[in-house]
C-alpha cells in the first residue's frame, strides 16, 4: 500500500491556486464530458439491440468500454481537485490507454472487412437484382417472412391468382390456398423455417391454389430458404400444372378406351371362334355323313364336289384359327425366359422336313444364338417365318434356307433369309397385313395372318420386324427382340 | 360297361345327333341321355323329385349352355362327395375355353375340342371312349380323301 501512498501529495486544486473560475471551468468541463461520455454506451447498446442484424457487434462493445473509461477519467479529474489520489486516477487513465489500444488496433484489423460491406446503393442494386431475377423467372415467385406474411412477388403471381401486388404484400401466404388447407398449413410452413432446405413442397401430394375468385387448381410447388439480414425467409415457386393434369387425364382416359376396345375385341374374337366354327363343323360333319350313308349314290362328281365342300369349310376354319391367334398374340404379354433361338429353328425346320420329306433344301442355322423371350411367342414367330420361307421355295429344286443374327451397336438383328420366289420390294411394308397376299391365291398355299401375327409378337416384345426381297432372288425377314436404344 | 349310360350335355339339337353318330360309329352300344341346359344335367345326376339320380359312365359336358353353363355345373359335380369322381369330358369349341377351364382349376378328367372335321372329332370320341367305356376295337375311321 505505501507504495500507493498519497500521502503529502496536495490536492489538484492548489495547481489552481483555488481559484473559483478556473476551478469551476475545469469541474464543469469534466463533469460535462463525463456525463457525455457515459451516456454513449446506453446509445450504442441500445442501437445494437434493436439492430441484431449488425455484422461485427463486439465492435460496439469495444468503443462502449472505450468511451466508458474515458468517461471514468474525466470523473477522476474531477476527484482530484479535492483529494490527491493521483494513483487511482492514474490507473484508471492507464485502464483507458489499453482499451483505447485495443479498440485502436481491433478497428484497423477489422478495416478490410468493414470496407467489404455493401453500402446502401449496392444494396439497392442488389435488390434490383433479386426482383429482376423474381420476373425473369418462369414462375410465379412468392417470397414469404418466418411469419408467413408474404414480402414480395412477382407480376406471374398476380396473373396467375388475379390478386394485385398491394392486396397480397404483407397478408398471410395462405390466401393463395384453398380454405381447407389453410389452417394446417400455418404449422407446415412454421415446421418449414425449423428445417430450412431447397425442397418440393409437398412431393407426391396434390396440390391446390385458389385464385381470388376462388377458383382452384393444380400447382407445383418449390421451396429455397433465403437467409438474409432481415431474416430468414422462404422463396416458392408456384407452377401452374392444369394443362400436364388434363393431358394425363385424357391419356387415362384413351389408356382406358384402348383397354375396353382390347376387351371388347376378345370377346369378339371369342365368338367368332366359338359360333363360326360351330357351323363349319355342321356342314363337314352332314358332308361326311352323305358321303357315309349316301355315299353309294353319288358318281364321282357328286363325291368330289362333297369332299370340295369339306375341303373349304376346313380352310375356313383354319383360317377363323389363324385370326384368333393373332389376337391373342396382339395383347399377349410377353414372359421373358432365356431360349436358344438356333434350337427353336432347327426343331421347327425338322418339322417341315418331316412333312415333306422329298424337298431338297439346304438348313443354315446359326448356334447359340440365345436371347430373352416367351418361348411360345417366338416359336409362333419361327414356324411363320421359316414355314413362309419352306413355301416360297417350293418351285426351287435345291433351296436354301438361313437363320442366323447379325450383331452391330444396337439391338441383335435374326433372320430368316431363302433363296425363293421373293417379294416385289414395293410391297414390303403391305406383307404384313393381316390377309395381304402378293402371289395368285394358287400359287402358294396359306392364309397370310402368319405375318401379321409375327410382327405382333416381335413388337410385343418391345423390337420391330421388316423384310428385304426382289421378286424370284429370295425373301429375308429380320426382327429384333428389344427396343432400339436400350442395351 | 356297356349298359352304363353316357350323360350328353348340349343344347344344340346338330351337335346331339353328330355326337351321337360319332359314338356309334366308334361302336359305342351305351344308351346316351341327353340334358339340354345346366339345370337339366344337374337334375339328372343329383336327381330331381321322384326321377332318382343318374350315374353315368361319363359326362360329355358343353361349356356354353343356357340357364347355367358347363363351368358351373362341373363346379359343382365337385364339390359335391357323391359327383367328386364322376368322369367329366369337357367338350370345347375353342382353345381359349379350354384355357378359361384350366384357369378355374376345375378339374375335367379330359377336354374334347370340337375339331371342323368330322373325322378327326370321330377319332377323339374313339379315344376318350377307349379310355372311359373300355372300348378296345375303335372301328377304322374311313380314309379323309
Ligand atoms: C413460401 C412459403 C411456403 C412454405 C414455407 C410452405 C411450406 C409447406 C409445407 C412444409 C407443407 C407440408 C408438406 C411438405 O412438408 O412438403 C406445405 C403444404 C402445402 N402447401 Fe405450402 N408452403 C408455402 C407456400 C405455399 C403456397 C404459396 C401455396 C399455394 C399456392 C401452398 C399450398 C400448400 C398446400 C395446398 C399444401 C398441402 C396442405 C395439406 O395437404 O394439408 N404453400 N407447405
């Protein structure tokens, strides 16, 4: 403590030789400069806590210390006219110096970065900025406070729920919905400021806007938080859907149509199945029964004429199979198995061998040729092609008949190629008509449904089907068995 | 065997007489009772008031029948202990009845699909006869000129 000691020291007042005015000049001043000084700090506090926006607070706190000890030292002048207490007032001025210091040294520091903050005209460029990226967008944009009221919009807001900007700035966004969500969404949006994230708002949702008519209709909404220095803040994008929601409505609905026209085509293929081939078989049947029973009074014209009658009933119905066929397969759905296509050919080729087995025709059929199909489809489609290419080269004395497949960037390309009678290129997209016939009835035998039903399947299996030829240099028909792009 | 009748269901009075003239031409000596829809088979093998039931060798079974049709009938014949077994020939005019059968899962002891030719149909009834009346001499089907 002695070294502290004051005592002995006079009172700053002596200096002044106690005179009045100078005294009261310099207790006047003091105390003036005091008060001034003290009462900065409750300014600066004040200000830094209606604006919780302020970047670098600590600064204020700084010069409020700052300008608080400078306010003690002035005090301490004061006090030392009267007692010589030149140690304390001495500490507090030295207390003074280092806050002033730091606060001195903290300021420069802080320099670049204060420098850094926009000043009031950029931030009104900014803002300009922000609403011309609100018009320029696509959507209508509504930009909604943590309190729900809405702070800004574009002029597609306006368009699209026909209020006027003033009617909207500054009410509850959920004048834009229709009355029922209303109440809930007051939550969903306060839940939305806990979890703040670039999202679609209600994915896998309907949802609904109300125009103020009050009409409704289909949006889309997305959500970005915006976080600024006024607070947080939510930006939607509302996209009206009405025209993508009729469009799925009426490809539900023509979905439909076809579903009911398939359905309608089954049963139509059904009866004609069932009620056309009950009477052919009537008429083949009392045809054999004449021939039977009666069989001794007719000549051989008789006969034959009978057995003509039995021969077109049966071709008919042939025929009424073949179309039936083909209408299970057009809305057949193909079941997907591994099949070794080589084998398929060669045991439906064996077929045709064994029922003709005078034909000299040479059988080319590739190995290993496995794919992913319905195996019942694709032999349908290998007993037409290569039954198609065994007729065709009836007229041949040698024939030659090839499966094989052909492998490039896209799908795997088989087909069926023999040297007969062909096809005048022309005609290749009409071959696969359902009934299309190139060549005098006479000539070949053969409904021609085999073709139409061939590409069905392909197609139903998601590939596509053409032929290549030139009347009397052979026929090729190539099918692929998966669309064109994937692989 | 031969005494034991054949229950013919079909409503089509043509194809009663061709069923008719199949099974003799294959020799078939059984008597052939004839039910023209659903609910005169089913009287007929459960029974009706004082006609006691039938127990025939085999059911010949048309599936489009009036009143109630061949899958309901044969439906029921299952699910009944006393027709549980009874042989049922399913007599079908297209693949896709067939199919419909198999799909029901009903359990026809055999389907018949009506072929166009005459011929052919005789050489079926030939078989299923072989196999359910124990006939053992088909008689030769004449040469399909
Ligand atoms: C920018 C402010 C908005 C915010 C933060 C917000 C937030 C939300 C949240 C969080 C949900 C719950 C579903 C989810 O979590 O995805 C929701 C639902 C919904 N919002 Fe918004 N939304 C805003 C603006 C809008 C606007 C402008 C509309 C109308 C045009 C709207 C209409 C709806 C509707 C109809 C629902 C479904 C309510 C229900 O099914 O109960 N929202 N919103």
């Amino acid at each position: 403590m002695s070294a502290f000691s004051t005592a002995g020291m006079m009172p700053h007042g002596h200096c002044y030789l106690w005179d009045p005015g100078l005294v009261r000049l310099h207790v006047a001043s003091d105390v003036l400069i005091a008060g001034a000084y003290l009462s900065i700090p409750f300014t600066l506090a004040y200000f830094v806590r209606r604006r919780r926006d302020l970047p670098f607070p600590w600064i204020f706190l700084c010069f409020g210390l700052f300008i608080t000890a400078c306010g003690a030292t002035h005090v301490m002048e004061v006090w030392t006219l009267w007692h010589p207490d030149y140690w304390a007032s001495g500490l507090v001025k030295a207390f003074t110096a280092a806050v002033s210091l730091t606060t001195a040294v903290l300021l420069v520091r802080l320099m670049p970065k204060a420098l850094a903050l926009p000043s009031p005209q950029d931030l009104s460029e900014s803002e300009t900025r922000f609403r011309v990226l609100l018009e320029s967008a696509p959507d209508a944009m509504v930009l909604v406070d943590g309190g729900g009221a809405v702070c800004d919009l574009n002029s597609q807001v306006e368009r699209l729920f026909g209020y006027a900007r003033g009617e909207l700035l500054g009410r509850p966004v959920e004048l834009l919905m229709p009355e029922r969500f209303r109440q809930g969404h007051v939550a969903h949006r306060a839940g939305y400021f806990g979890e703040p994230r670039q999202r679609p708002m209600g994915a896998g949702m309907e949802l609904f806007g109300r125009r103020k008519d009050g009409s409704e209709f289909p949006v889309e909404i997305s959500l970005s938080p915006l976080k600024t220095g006024r607070g947080a803040f939510a930006l939607s994008a509302v996209r009206d859907i009405s025209a993508r929601k009729e469009t799925e409505a009426a490809l539900r609905r023509s979905m439909a149509d076809a579903d009911a026209a398939y359905k309608e085509l089954e049963t139509f293929s059904y009866s004609v199945a069932h009620d056309l081939r009950a009477p052919l078989r009537k008429i083949d049947a009392y045809s054999q029964a004449l021939l039977d029973d009666y069989g001794g009074r007719f000549d051989a014209q008789g006969t034959d004429f009978l057995q003509r009658l039995r021969r077109a009933s049966q071709t008919m119905a042939q025929l009424i199979d073949a179309l039936l066929n083909l209408a299970r397969v057009a809305r057949a759905e193909p079941r997907r198995e591994e099949v070794d296509l080589g084998a398929l050919a060669r045991s439906v080729a064996e077929g045709l061998r064994e029922g003709d087995p005078a034909r000299k025709v040479e059988l080319v059929v590739a190995d290993g040729v496995m794919v992913q199909a319905d195996p019942r489809l694709l032999k349908d489609v290998m007993e037409n092609l290569l039954g198609n290419a065994w007729k065709f080269t009836g007229r041949r004395p040698r024939a030659r008949i090839e499966f094989g497949v052909l492998r490039g960037p896209g799908p795997a390309v088989y087909f069926v190629r023999d040297d007969g009678a062909g096809f005048d290129p022309a005609y290749a997209r009409r071959l696969f008509s359902p009934f299309e016939r190139l060549h005098r009835p006479g000539e070949f035998p053969g409904s021609g449904i085999g073709l139409a039903t061939a590409q069905r399947i392909v197609q139903r299996h998601g590939g596509r089907m053409w032929a290549e030829g030139a009347v009397n240099r052979g026929a090729a028909f190539f099918f692929t068995l998966e669309p064109e792009g994937e692989r | 065997m031969s005494g034991q009748p054949i229950l013919l269901v079909e409503d089509d009075e043509d194809d009663v007489l061709l069923m008719r003239r199949a099974l003799e031409r294959c020799g078939v000596a059984n008597p052939v009772v004839v039910a023209r829809d659903g609910v005169e088979a089913l009287d007929c093998l459960f029974g009706a008031g004082p006609r006691p039931a039938v127990r025939p060798a085999v059911v010949l079974l048309d599936l489009r029948l009036p009143r109630i049709d061949g899958f309901e009938v044969l439906r029921r014949l299952r699910a009944d202990r006393r027709t549980r077994l009874q042989p049922v020939v399913l007599l079908t005019s297209s693949n896709e009845e067939r199919d419909r059968a198999d799909g029901y899962g009903l359990g026809a002891n055999s389907y018949v699909r009506k072929p166009v030719d005459f011929n052919e149909f005789s050489a079926v009834v030939a078989q299923f006869g072989a196999y359910w009346l124990g006939i053992n001499e088909p008689p030769p089907v004449p040469d399909p000129g």
